[in-house]
C-alpha cells in the first residue's frame, strides 16, 4: 500500500506537487498518468524518501520510506534505468545491492532469469542497450522480493518482446497480492496492464479510478454506421441534435444519440442500415479530453475539487 496525504512538494515559487492525496492498493497494477511536468516522478521520489515533502505525507507499507527497517525487502522501484554503476558486470551490480541488504546470492540468479538477463550477466552495466538497462532495474527492484513496487517509466526503451513481458510481470506480480505502482506515457500499454489509473495535472489529483469505469463512464456515446443512403440519414440525424463526422475507415461516427436510438431513428423513417457499431473510446482519448480540461481550467487560477474528489 502507498498513501498519500496532502503530498506537497514546492521546488523555490514552483509547485511540483500540489496537496496529493491517493491510496494505491495491493492486488492491482496502479497506473499514474499526468502531462510532462505534471509531478509522477516528484510523487515517487518522495514515496521513496528521495526527497523531502514540503507539507503532507507519503508512506510505503505503512511508513515513511526512512522508517523501513529494511527498505529492499518493503519497495522496489526503478526510477532511472541508466542509474548504475557503468563499470560493474550486471550480476556484480546485483550482487553488491544483495550483499548490503543481507538478500542472499542466489537470490541475484532468480531476479536474472525472471527478468531475461542470464545471458548477459557478464557484460558490464554501461554497454546494455535502454531496454537492458531497463530490465536490469527491474531485477533490481525485485531482488527483496518487495511487496511494493514503484516503477517509474518502466517500457521506456523495452522491445514488442519486453513490452509484453513486463505487461504479464506486473500482472502476475499483482496477482500475488503486491501492490505495482507505474507510470507510463504509452497509453494504449498502460491500457492493457493496469486495472486502476490515478491522473495528476500540474501537481494536482485529477482522477483515481478503476481503468474501465474511467473510460466507460467520460466516452462520448459514439457509433459508427454505414448506410447506402447517406443524405436522408445524416439530415434525419442532425435534426436530432447528432454530431455526424466522416470515419477515417468509412461510414460515419455519430456522436449523440446511443446506437440503439438511431437504429429506432432509421426504423421509423425507413432507412436503411448496413452496420451500427457502439464505439468505446480509448484511455488515450479519455485522458487527452481530461488533462485538456483541467488545464484549460487552471488557466482560469480556479481549481476543480469535484474532479479531485473522484
Ligand atoms: N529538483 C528539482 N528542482 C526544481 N524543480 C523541479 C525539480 N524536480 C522537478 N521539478 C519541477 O517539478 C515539476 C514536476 O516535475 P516531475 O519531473 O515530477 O514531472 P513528471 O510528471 O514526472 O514529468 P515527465 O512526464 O516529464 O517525466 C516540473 O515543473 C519540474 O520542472
């Protein structure tokens, strides 16, 4: 579990985070969303005792990051991939963070092989490629076998083969009851791999939510149809106060009415339909329509509580 409680975190006169406060459970992938600069890797550098809040709490299993007995074994995490010792051979660079945890050796060839390194455990830190590096911090971040894991960015540089190979770890890792907590830029990928999403927009919580109920409950009522009878359908439509907009794959997407509406639309007007399709919008589309809203927002110097109360 990682809570926070009126995380605030001021850089000089810039807020980086602003009042946070989040519960991320166990049992689930935990996603975390924000614009560049919208304050992700602030939040887990404080959660990790990198840093210093201004105001607020944030605690990791229960306590202050600085109050863990053996912090190894409570959170992994994984913040900069390039942030090894270059000259070390990856098994070395395990080993050492092993032997100053008191985590036993044989521990460093299970995290090798969980994370597809057992081949180049010889090769020095500094010639892995981005995706090695990244699958080094993840062995990194499980070798205390952690019930926490804060993984910031952690596709960065991963290949199709990575990508899907972090997607089934993170899950798994969930499943086993642990608590995963990431930040991802890549959309369509946190889509598949996290069960809940928290948002942030200039330091600020704008959504902390269940994956499918924040996409379900902000799409637009969306349907792509075809119809061999445009003209009447599109004007019989827009008398119904319907957006009607060309597909970039043909047909139209109406947005409006739900599909069961239109389709009783064309059966009073005997019109004909060759396809009506409810739409779901995608996470990307749900959070560019946010984060959108909530900046336009503050430009106004107001802030939204009822988004933050979500
Ligand atoms: N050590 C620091 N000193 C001064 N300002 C900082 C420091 N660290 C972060 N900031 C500022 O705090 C804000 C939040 O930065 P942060 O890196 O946490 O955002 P982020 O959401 O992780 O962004 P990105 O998606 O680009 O990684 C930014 O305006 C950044 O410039």
């Amino acid at each position: 579990m990682i809570e926070a409680r009126n995380l605030t975190k001021r850089y000089g006169g810039r807020t980086a985070v602003d009042g946070l406060s989040f519960t991320v459970r166990p049992g689930s992938v935990t996603g975390f969303l924000g614009p560049n600069g919208a304050g992700k890797s602030t939040t887990m550098r404080l959660a990790l005792g990198l840093d210093t809040p201004t105001a607020g709490t944030v605690t990791v299993a229960g306590r202050r990051y600085g109050q863990l007995p053996a912090p190894l074994r409570d959170v992994g995490a994984l913040l900069d991939a390039r942030a090894v010792h270059g000259g070390r051979t990856v098994r070395r660079h395990l080993l050492g963070l092993a032997r100053s945890h008191r985590i036993p050796d044989r521990r460093v060839d299970e995290v090798l092989g969980a994370a597809g390194l057992t081949a180049v455990a010889d090769r020095r830190a500094k010639g892995l490629s981005l995706g090695m590096a990244q699958r080094l911090g993840i062995a990194a971040a499980l070798l205390g076998d952690p019930g926490v894991l804060i993984l910031d960015e952690p596709v960065n540089g991963l290949d199709t083969e990575g990508i899907r190979w972090i997607r089934t770890l993170l899950k798994s890792l969930a499943a086993q009851g642990r608590t995963v907590f990431l930040s991802s830029h890549l959309m369509s990928e946190l889509e598949l791999t996290a069960d809940r999403i928290i948002v942030i927009g200039r330091g600020r919580l704008l959504a902390d939510t269940d994956m499918r109920d924040f996409i379900e409950t902000r799409s637009p009522d969306a349907t792509l149809l075809r119809t061999p009878e445009p003209a009447p359908m599109r004007a019989l439509l827009e008398s119904h106060g319907a957006v009607v907009r060309p597909d970039p794959e043909g047909g139209w997407r109406v947005t409006g009415p739900t599909a069961t509406a239109i389709g009783e639309l064309a059966r009073e007007h005997g019109l004909a339909l060759h396809e009506l399709t409810p739409c779901r919008s995608s996470l990307e589309d749900v959070y560019t329509e946010l984060t959108g809203e909530a900046v336009e927002y503050r430009g106004t110097g107001n802030t939204d509580d009822k988004e933050t109360q979500r």
